[in-house]
C-alpha cells in the first residue's frame, strides 16, 4: 500500500453531488462573486442574457436576475441546483 489517495474525479458528477451532499463547500461563500460585481457594475448591459457555467447553488445566477439579465446556471451536480 503506498499512502497515496486516489486523485478525485472532477469529470464525474457524483463526486460534486457528494461535496453538496456533506456540505464540503469551501468556495460557497453565499455572497456574489467580487469579480462579477465588479464587472457587471463597471460594464451595465440592461436586458443581456447570462450562462453561469458551474453555477452551483446559483448565487451569482440568481443575482444577475434581479439585475434584470436573462440568466440561467448549470451545474455538474444535480445537488448542487436543487
């Protein structure tokens, strides 16, 4: 036996289902991400659409439409979007 984990599968949804699941979620903070705010705020597209890729719980996508953006979030895990 040599000690060394087995890389984790990151093509495979059900080790993000998993992550959800145990609530193992260190960049789900709940908050919008700076960067978008950032961006969003310096760069106003009233009525633009939105493809938040990884989107997990949908804080950014939820966001995004109250702004008024046409947004939608798709995730790899099921969990994450439910």
């Amino acid at each position: 036996m040599s000690g060394h984990q087995a890389e984790p599968d990151f093509k495979n949804p059900g080790y993000w289902n998993n992550r959800y699941i145990e609530g193992n979620l260190p960049w789900d903070s709940g908050e919008v991400d700076e960067h978008l705010a950032q961006y969003v705020t310096d760069t106003p597209a009233p009525g633009a659409r939105a493809l938040d890729v990884g989107c997990g719980t949908g804080t950014n996508t939820r966001w995004l439409q109250q702004l008024g953006f046409e947004a939608a979030g798709v995730d790899l895990s099921a969990k994450a979007i439910e």
